[in-house]
C-alpha cells in the first residue's frame, strides 16, 4: 500500500478508511439484517448506523415509524446523516454495473473527483470491478481529519 505524507496532518489512503471504518460498519449492518430478529432496538440501529439515538427517533417521527423492522431499517437508513447510510443511498442510485469510472467512485464514496481520476491515470485504468476497487483505493490519499469532518457532518 501507498503511504502519503502531508505536512500538518496525516495523511492515509481511503483504502484505509475503507478497511478500519467503511466495511467493519457494512458487515455489522449485514449481520444485523440477517439475524432472526422481526424487529431491532433503536439502540441496535443507532449502533450499526453510527447515528445517535436522536436521529432515529426523529425519522420515526416524522415517517410515523412505530416498529424498525427490515422495511424500516432501509427507510431509516436512506434518511439517515450516517456517511455509510448516504455512501449506501448514493450505490443504489448509480445503474447496476461490473465496472465503475472515477465519476462513479467519486461520486459513491464521497471522494475529491481530480484524486479518484488521478488514481486511475496511475493505475493506466478506465473503469474499476468491486473485485479491483481496494487496489484503486490504495492509491487515492486522504486526509485523517477530512475523512473525520466527513464522517461526522450532518
């Protein structure tokens, strides 16, 4: 893997931010869904949503949500401030595809286009699979404290 380094701040790759923070938090939202349960906590949903409690409630309120139950989950989840909610949202608004272009990554996981394309030109790529997105992502530099803002804006 790459490593960058910017003076004044630490610099990572996003195939780190993916690793340690963005797959982890889909996984536990995977796990969650396929348990047996008919419906979850507002504790369990805040956790795997990263969102507060708060949030939640206010989305049941305004949607007249009494039960999170799998329909709801994914309603929640497509209001949700949460960047995995919205990462997840963006996914499902671009077409169904094998192979993604630096618009379509940058746009999806909320990244700067000219470092996505920068990314590809290094890498002498047009288009990406999910089967060659970490090695895309090892070349794409960001900032611990930009990603941090990022995550946690509302």
């Amino acid at each position: 893997m790459e490593n960058f380094l910017v003076l004044g701040d630490l610099t990572i790759t996003y195939q780190q931010v993916y690793t340690d923070y963005i797959k982890p938090q889909i996984e536990e939202i995977d796990i969650l869904l396929k348990s047996s349960h008919s419906s979850y906590t507002i504790t369990e949903v805040a956790r795997v949503l990263n969102i507060s409690k708060e949030e939640i409630l206010h989305i049941m309120q305004e949607n007249n949500i009494v039960e999170i139950n799998k329909i709801y989950f994914f309603h929640i989840l497509m209001e949700a401030k949460s960047y995995v909610g919205q990462l997840i949202k963006r996914q499902w608004r671009v077409p169904n595809t094998n192979d993604y272009t630096a618009f379509n990554i940058a746009y999806i996981y909320n990244l700067d286009y000219k470092l996505v394309e920068t990314a590809f030109s290094k890498l002498q790529m047009t288009t990406v699979s999910d089967e060659d997105l970490s090695i895309l992502f090892s070349h794409i530099p960001v900032t611990k404290s930009a990603f941090a803002i990022n995550v946690h804006k509302d």
